[in-house]
C-alpha cells in the first residue's frame, strides 16, 4: 500500500499564442505578455517556443518575472539518414547543454526527415513519407545514442509522435518503442496527435506506460479532421481549420487519462496544448477552459481516489 500523489505539474505551451508550425501565425503577440497571461491563469511552466529568446541568461530573466519554468523544447532531428548522423548527434548535444542550463529535466525529440512541411530537403511534402528498413535502423540508433546523450546530463529523452511525420500512426509509435533502448529512448503522450495517428489515446497510454515521461494534453474536433482529410488538407492547413483544440473541448474523454496516471504516481510534466488559429480561438479563452476543465475533473478524481484510508494498491 502507498500513499498517491495527486498533485499535477501542469504548463501550457505557447503554440496556443504563437504557432510555431505556421511562420506568421500569432507573431503579434509579445512572449512577455504570453508569459503573464500563462501566470496570471494558474499555469506554472512552459516550453520554449520559436520566438522566445536564444540567450540563456535573457529567457531565464523572461521567464523568473513572471514565475514560469522551462519545461522543455521541441528539437527535430533527422538520426533517419546515416549521412548526417555526426551532425546530427552534435547539434542534438548542444541543446540539450542548452536545456540542461535551463534546469530542464526532459528534452522534446521529433525525427523530421520524410516530414511534411519541416524536412527542408523536401519542405512541401504533402504526406509522411514510409521510412525503409534502413531508415528505420539509423532513425532508433539515433535515438538511443542521443538518449545515452541526455542521460548524460540528467535528463531524459522523450519522443513525440507527431501529425505530419514519419511517425504519425499507431504501428509507427508501437514498432519504433519496440526497436529502441527503453534505457535511453523514452515516450511523450499526446493525446490530440495519438487521435490523429489513429490511435486511441487511452490505448496509447496503457499500451506505453512504462515509457512515457511527458504528458500533453490536447483534444481534437473530429469532425473538422473528417473534413480535412476528405480535402485532402495538409497538416498546416488544418490547424488553420481547427482540427486541434484544448482539453474539455473536442471528442477526448481525459477523465480515464488522469486516472490512469493518478493511479500510477504520474509526476512527470503536464504541458496543455491546442494548434490553434489565435485569430479564430482567443488563446486567454481557451487556456482558461483547459484549466478549468483539468481541475475539475482532478478534482473529482480525487475526491474518488483519497475514500477511506486515501490509499490503495498498486496495480
């Protein structure tokens, strides 16, 4: 029997304010005002964004006068092609040195190569290409070296299966978590892209719960992604559209998600998520419904879960 920790760690990411797939989308938007609106809300950390400042020294300052944390960050790498594996692995080491001066615990990794929109060599592919066996192998050797790399530094990587890239769908996730180093090479769960991948979030959770280490919480309109897909939208076009949303305002039930991971001492970060139009979704609005939302199902979880003696088995 152990006493549960109910308690959250829960930020929000900027990409409600400022997109960071879409150059140009919510550029207006100062991160010092983003930063106080995130506070001002009850959200206590971050992740570092595309138009917050590269200075160390500058973005800690940023971020102490408004009381908010660095979380992580988003790195794309492309470990798919053994051409640029030094090169690859060198930038990789640099932010995380990056990350760990920022005193973050967890470094964000996405593989780009084959993507839509982001692998430069390609930048308007229309859909994820297949990666072959090949590919394959150099993509999880990538990994687990750069695993071994964070580890280094006292943090741990998490991967993030991503709309719009080489692992998108649920047989991509599952055969990429099991040719990689479960020592090294550890899972992010976000809800609103295992939905778009064609996986059941929640089957996504209990299938990979010994590996994931960071949470975002995201949830989807089904039935702007049916419309997208029947045009055959690309995935910055249908952000634009509103496929994504917060929690509490799509399809998502998270109740059995939260759950889950109150009833396995989850203490990982929480990061709120939702690719939106900031002209079309008021980013203050939204995050204040996520929140909201969040902690009123916490909330009645934990009345549930702390019954009687406020304790339970494991398992």
């Amino acid at each position: 029997m152990r006493q549960l920790n109910y308690e959250f760690n829960v930020g929000i990411a900027a990409i409600s304010w400022v997109n960071d797939d879409i150059p140009g989308l919510g550029d207006e938007t100062s991160i010092d005002e983003i930063l106080k609106e995130m506070n001002e809300l009850g959200y206590i950390a971050t992740e570092k964004g595309r138009t917050f400042p590269d200075d160390e020294q500058e973005l800690k300052a940023l971020l102490n006068k408004h009381n908010m944390t660095l979380a992580s960050q988003f790195v794309s790498v492309l470990f798919s092609d053994p051409a640029l594996h030094d090169e690859q692995i060198a930038n990789f080491r640099k932010q995380a040195e990056f990350l760990k001066a920022m005193g973050c615990d967890y470094v964000i990794v996405c593989e780009m190569a084959g993507s839509t929109h982001w692998d430069a060599r390609n930048p308007e592919r229309r859909t994820p290409k297949d990666l072959s066996e090949e590919e394959w192998d150099s993509l999880a050797k990538g990994l687990n070296k750069a695993g071994e790399i964070a580890r280094e530094y006292g943090m741990q990587l998490v991967y993030h299966a991503h709309a719009g890239t080489v692992i998108e769908q649920k047989e991509d996730v599952d055969k990429l978590m099991k040719i990689t180093d479960a020592r090294y090479v550890n899972l992010l769960f976000d809800s609103g892209h295992a939905l778009y991948g064609n996986y059941d979030p929640y089957e996504f959770l209990i299938n990979h719960l010994d590996r994931i280490k960071y949470v975002h919480y995201k949830d989807v309109r089904p039935e702007v992604l049916k419309a997208c897909r029947a045009a055959g939208k690309t995935f910055r076009e249908e952000v634009v559209d509103g496929i994504f949303t917060v929690p509490g305002d799509g399809v998502i039930d998270f109740q059995p998600i939260m759950r889950k991971l109150m009833e396995t001492n989850y203490h990982g970060w929480i990061i709120v998520e939702a690719e939106q139009d900031p002209a079309k979704a008021n980013p203050y609005e939204y995050a204040k419904k996520a929140i909201e939302y969040l902690q009123q199902i916490e909330e009645e979880l934990v009345q549930e879960l702390t019954k009687g003696k406020g304790e339970f088995a494991n398992g």
